[in-house]
C-alpha cells in the first residue's frame, strides 16, 4: 500500500505535517481513527467525504488543496488516509 497513488500523493503533498499519520503543528489533530472521530466533521457518517472536504479547504493553519490537486488526486489520497486510519498507520 506504500507504493499507491494515494500513498505517493500523501508523501508528496501531506507527510511534511501529518508524517506517519501524526500532525506536528495541533499534536492531538492526528489523522488516526480516534482523532478523525473526535475533531473532524462527519467523520463518523462519510468518512472518505469528511477528509475530502478538509482537504479541498483547509482548515486554519492546514493549507487547502483544492487548486493544488485534481478532484481524483484528493479521492486518492483521502481514500489512502481513511485506509490507514483503519489499519493504525
Ligand atoms: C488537520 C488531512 C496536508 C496541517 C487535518 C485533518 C485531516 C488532514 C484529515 C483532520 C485531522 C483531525 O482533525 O484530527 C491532510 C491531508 C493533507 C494535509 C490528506 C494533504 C493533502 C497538511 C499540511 C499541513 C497540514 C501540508 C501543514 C502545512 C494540518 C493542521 C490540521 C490538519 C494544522 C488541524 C486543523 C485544525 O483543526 O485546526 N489534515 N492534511 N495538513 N492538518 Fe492536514
């Protein structure tokens, strides 16, 4: 799974804050399972939704993607991100 395109978008465009699924900027906004649970809208619901809508549009201090990365890009990487949320990075 490290070598996917979501895997590779993430590494490019996600690791220099959330390496290895921590956030060195809010230490407790990690993207593992709990703290996507506890923080991030709609997690619960729609989880694959819940990331792409924080990655097209940041968040404080977390720079949106939207112009950035293509729509299928931000599929990618939010669907690798819930994948590892679920496997505990
Ligand atoms: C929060 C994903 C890039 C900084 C989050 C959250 C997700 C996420 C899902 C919610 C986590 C939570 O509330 O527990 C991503 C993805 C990225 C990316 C997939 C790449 C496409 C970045 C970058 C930075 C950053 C490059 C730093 C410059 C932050 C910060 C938060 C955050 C500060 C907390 C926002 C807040 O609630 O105040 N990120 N992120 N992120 N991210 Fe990112």
């Amino acid at each position: 799974a490290e070598t996917s395109t979501g895997a590779k978008i993430f590494d490019a465009n996600c690791a220099s804050c959330h390496i290895g699924g921590g956030n060195i900027l809010i230490n407790h906004k990690t993207l593992k399972k709990e703290a996507l649970s506890k923080y991030l809208a709609n997690y619960d619901s729609d989880s694959i939704q819940a990331i792409i809508y924080q990655v097209q549009n940041g968040k404080n201090a977390m720079p949106a993607f939207k112009s950035k990365l293509s729509s299928q890009e931000i599929v990618e990487v939010a669907t690798y991100v819930s994948q590892q949320a679920e496997q505990g990075w």
